[in-house]
C-alpha cells in the first residue's frame, strides 16, 4: 500500500498505540488524536511507549473544532477513542453517551458537511452488542436467551437454563448476524458508533469497517484503571499482593484475542476492500475461562499463594459467556489469530513486571455495590 496519511483518535490506548506502531512501521504518516483521558493516562502523562514518531494533537473528541483541525488532509481513519468500562457506563451515562455515541456523531458530521478525500474509515465495535451469545441445548438446538434472572442468579445456579427443558445449555460462538441486544450503556453506545459509521459510509460511499473487538488483553493496558480489563485487573491485584476477585463461580468465560492480533485486524481491513461496508466479528475463536485467567497469570507470575477469591456473589449486567465465530474475518480478510493464549499472558506479565501498578479495584467495586449492581 502507498504511504497515507492516517488519523487514530484513542492513539495514545492500548488498542490504538500498537495500531500506530505497527502504521508507522509500515512507512504511513499518523496522527494521533487522544486527549490523555486520566482515567487510562495518570496526571495526563504521555505514557511511555508513545511513538515519536506519530504528531500527536491533544484534544477532546467531544471537541467539534478541535477534531475538524485534526482531519485536515487525513486519508484514513481509525476511530478507536472512547469510555471504556462496562460497569462504569452505568452510572457516568452522560459520559459515555457523549465520548462514544457524540464523539462518533461529531466525525461523521464533520466528513459529511466539509470536503474529504477519505478513502476508509475503521471503527472499534465490541462483542458487548450481542449480550448474552448464543448457546445450545443438547436436545433444543441453538438459543439466544435474555439475561439471566435474578431469581436464578440469587440461587448461584450460574449457567444458562434452555427455555424448554430446563437443562443447562453450553456456550456455542456467535457469528456476526447473532442479534444484538444491550444490556448496558455501553454496549447500546459501541453498537450506535458501529451503526453510524456504516450507515453513514454507505450512504456517503466512504468504505467503512466495524470490528467487533472481543476481550482485548496484553501490554499497554493500563494497569491502574480497574473500570476495563480483567486481565490488567487481575495483573494489577496480583503485583500489589492482593487476591484476585472473581464474581459467581469462576467458569465464566471469555474470547481473549491477543492485541497484536487486534493490529493485525485493522491492517487487513484498511489494505483490503473486500470487508468495506460491513461488521467482523475479532476473536480468537476460544472461550476462557475468567478462574483459568487468575491461575494462570499467578502461575507466571509465582504469585500461587494469592489464589482468587470466587465470591459466589454477580454483577448486574454480567453474561455468562462469550465466544467469537471467526469465520468471516477468516475467509473475507484472510484473518489468523497467531498469539496463543499461553504466549499471550507471558508477553503482558514480563511487560508489567517492573510497571507501576496503582489497585484501584475496591474503589471501583465500592462504586457499583453503593449503587446496588453487585
Ligand atoms: N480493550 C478491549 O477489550 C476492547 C474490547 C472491545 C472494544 N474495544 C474498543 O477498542 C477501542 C480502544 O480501546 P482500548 O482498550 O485501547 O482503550 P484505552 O482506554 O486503552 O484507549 C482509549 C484511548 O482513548 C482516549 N480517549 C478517551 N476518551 C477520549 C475523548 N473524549 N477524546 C479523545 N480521546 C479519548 C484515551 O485517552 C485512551 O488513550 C475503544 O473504542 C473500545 O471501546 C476495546
Ligand atoms: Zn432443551
């Protein structure tokens, strides 16, 4: 690909500071917009793994003006600025409302009513939009149910119950035409930031992606933000000798994609035209266990007598499981998850060996249970 000049708003984050790296590497010209929110960036510091080699503009993606100015001249975008935390979304409403669903608007708008030359536009979604996936019942096939009921969950009966027969049905991967139903802030905002930049691309022809990020883990994310990120979360208890904490019984789980292979994502979807217009589900394709995380992150780490502490207790909100079917990204992109699991979490625990680790988990615990969510 020729060398373009690439705007990545959210540059300065886990996901969008490998996304520079690697465009940079490739010979392109970024910008980066990022405003340094301190909730992932202590005191506003530029963190230290910051490419120098990337013009950085400050500024707020609420910022109508200030976003219009870092356009100029701009050939491809990477929208990854955005409020990320699940719970949190369920209380800082306006917040979240504004960054993601307003700060969306505020690009879109100003492309559509100023002159471009965009030639693609690539938004970070989330698997947050399908709520629960999908699940199978050995006898009643394949299902996509609703939260789990409170009255189930009082009874720490964990797993999702087929609505014909009552039995326990298992995980199945959801592929990218899974309904989507939000349970939380959040995920309603990721799923209007997705659906504006393809209703707007389409509309206005600027081939436009949505990649539907599933649990991003590795270096870079912040160790001192409890609000996302369970395995940064997990990390940061351990390093400061505290127990991990993990709600219902452990065996929950999660799709957890290497960043490296999130990189890998965008590149495909920026140099190739076949995935324009359309949403990709990014996953590794494997569901793990969030008990499995703890354990094997202690390993690592030799931190084996700070087992987790299973609290039998849920958050309001919660899915039980969740898994990618990759097979679009596969075929379409020539997507190939290469990070395993194991390499994956030896990679981020010798990065956060000797990095400063602030715990801010019972802060952001207190939070929700003050507000009657866990
Ligand atoms: N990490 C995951 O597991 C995951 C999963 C699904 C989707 N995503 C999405 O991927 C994207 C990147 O996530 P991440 O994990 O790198 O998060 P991150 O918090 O590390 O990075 C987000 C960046 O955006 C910046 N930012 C926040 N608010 C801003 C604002 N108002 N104006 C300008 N910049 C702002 C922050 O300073 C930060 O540098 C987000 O859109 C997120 O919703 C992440
Ligand atoms: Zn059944």
């Amino acid at each position: 690909m020729t060398t373009k000049n690439i705007l990545v708003t959210g540059g300065m984050g886990f996901v969008g500071s490998y996304l520079v790296d690697e465009l940079i590497q490739r010979g392109h010209r970024v910008r980066i917009f990022d405003n340094l929110d301190p909730q992932v960036h202590p005191n506003r510091e530029l963190p230290d793994y910051a490419n120098p080699h990337a013009e950085f503009i400050q500024g707020d993606i609420r910022d109508y003006d200030a976003l219009k100015k870092a356009l100029r001249g701009i050939e491809i975008i990477f929208h990854k600025a955005a409020a990320v935390g699940v719970g949190q979304s369920q209380y800082e409403i306006k917040k979240y409302v504004d960054v993601n669903t307003g700060g969306t608007a505020n690009l879109l708008d100003i492309l559509v009513n100023n002159k471009h030359n965009i030639e693609k536009l690539i938004v970070a979604a989330s698997q947050t939009s399908y709520g629960e996936g999908l699940y199978t019942c050995a006898e009643h096939g394949t299902q996509h149910p609703d939260l789990r009921p409170d009255s189930q969950l009082k009874n720490a009966h964990w797993e999702h119950r087929c609505p014909q027969c009552n039995k326990d049905m298992s995980p199945a991967p959801a592929p990218e035409n899974t309904q989507r139903i939000c349970h939380t802030i959040y995920a309603q905002t990721k799923t209007h930031q997705e659906d504006m930049v393809l209703n707007i691309g389409r509309a206005y022809k600027i081939p436009s992606v949505a990649l539907r990020y599933f649990n991003i883990f590795g270096p870079r994310q912040s160790l001192s933000n409890p609000y996302t990120g369970v395995t940064a979360i997990f990390m940061s208890r351990l390093k400061n000798g505290n127990r991990p904490v993990i709600y219902e019984d452990g065996i929950q789980s999660r799709d957890f994609i290497s960043v490296h292979d999130i990189v890998q994502a965008n590149i495909l979807a920026m140099e190739k035209s076949e995935g324009d217009y359309q949403a990709f589900n990014v996953g590794s394709g494997i569901g793990t266990s969030i008990k499995h995380i703890a354990l094997t992150l202690s390993n690592i780490l030799g931190t084996e007598h700070l087992s987790p502490d299973i609290t039998g207790t849920y958050r309001q909100g919660d899915i039980r499981h969740s898994i990618a079917d990759i097979s679009r990204i596969k075929k379409t992109l020539g997507f190939k998850p290469s990070v395993s699991f194991q390499h994956g979490m030896e990679e981020l625990v010798e990065w956060g060996r000797d990095r400063e680790a602030i715990d801010g988990f019972a802060k952001a615990q207190s939070a929700l249970q003050q507000r009657g969510l866990i």
